[in-house]
C-alpha cells in the first residue's frame, strides 16, 4: 500500500466518523461516552494523517 493510498483510506475512515458522531449527536438517547470515543479516534486518524503528509 503506497503512502497516497493510505492516507486516502484514512481520510474515508475519518470521514466516515464524522458521519457517525454528527449522526449520534442529533439522537436524543445518544451515548456520550461513545461518542467521545469517536472523536478521539477521529483526532488520532488526523494526526496520522498529518504525519504521513509531513513524511
């Protein structure tokens, strides 16, 4: 798997978390522990994003 496509696959899965937390956030019975969870998956894709972009 190259760098590029990686990343790619990063940014979908991040995206796709986004969705999910955005989702669970207009629910009235969301749960907020996981939707924290989410978000700090979300920041961890990001910076690995970030890293490989900088590599």
């Amino acid at each position: 798997m190259t760098v590029a496509s990686h990343i790619a696959e990063l940014k979908k899965k991040h995206e796709h978390l986004s969705e999910m937390v955005e989702q669970a956030q207009r629910s009235p019975a969301s749960d907020d522990l996981q939707i924290a969870e989410w978000k700090k998956m979300k920041l961890k894709i990001k910076e690995e994003i970030s890293r490989l972009q900088q590599a």
